[in-house]
C-alpha cells in the first residue's frame, strides 16, 4: 500500500474512532431560550465516552452562533443539521472552538459536545461552556436580488 493510501486510510480510521461507539451513547438536552431572549450559555461537564446533543428548533435563513470552550484540550463540538445522525455541518475538532451560519432549512439542530478518543479511553472529565444563539435575518439587509448591477438603474 503506498504511502498516500496508508495516510487515507488511517484518516478515515481516526475519524470513526472518535465517533461515540452508538446512537444509544448520545444523551439528548432540548435548549429552550429563555422568554425574549436569542441566546443562551450551559455550563455542564461530561466524562470519558459521554456526548451530549443540545438540540433546538431553527428555520432556514436564521443564523446559528455557537461558542466553546473546555477546561480539557480534547473537548469539541459539531452541529448537525436536522435529520442527521453522523454528517456535520461544522466539526470542532478541524474547524475550531466557534461557529456562525445561516441555517439552510427548517427543523431540529443539534450541537453535539464530546471528547475525542484518546481522552475518552482515559475517562478524562471535561468542564466546558457553551453559547448557542439563533438570529432571524436582518430585514434591512440588501438580498442578492436587490444588488445593484453595473450599468443598471
């Protein structure tokens, strides 16, 4: 196997073995913002294999922040778009502590925290603290179909 192949193969191998051993293994909190309120910040902690998905209602258009920090190193989360197990629309462990988007389409998100394999085996504790906020679109804002085009009136 050439180097370029063995280097492939052992991507794809570190990936699934971050992923928790199953879907049974995910515990599932709801994030209701308080009344007024686009945001909210959790401060939780979880332990070796342990993840937990915060799910919360969006709609396409609104834009999705979310913020991490962890007193562990291997700590990360990933947002998942509605009806996914598995696929993310951002992965912490390559993309980073902090994300903003807007959402492509109605329906459940879920922001999923856990700690990668070589801290979970160990039954490291990660402290950590979380910020999600959803924002609707700003009505003042110019859409693609009112820019103005050169030339054009």
């Amino acid at each position: 196997m050439n180097r370029l192949s063995m280097a492939g193969l052992l991507s794809v191998l570190g990936l699934l073995l971050s992923i928790p051993a199953s879907a049974s293994d995910i515990q599932t909190r709801p994030v209701r913002f308080k009344e007024g309120e686009s945001s909210i910040t959790i401060k939780a902690a979880l332990r070796g294999r342990q993840t937990v998905d915060y799910s919360l209602p969006a709609r396409a258009g609104q834009t999705m922040s979310v913020t991490f920090s962890s007193s562990n190193r291997s700590a990360y989360f990933n947002v998942m778009p509605p009806g996914s197990t598995w696929d993310a629309m951002f992965v912490g462990s390559t993309e980073g502590d902090v994300w903003a988007g807007v959402l492509p389409s109605d329906g459940e998100y879920r922001i999923r925290v856990y700690l990668y394999r070589n801290a979970a085996r160990r039954n490291e504790r990660a402290g950590y603290t979380l910020t999600i906020g959803i924002a609707d679109p700003d009505p003042g804002a110019a859409s693609s179909a009112d820019a103005k085009v050169a030339g054009g009136r």
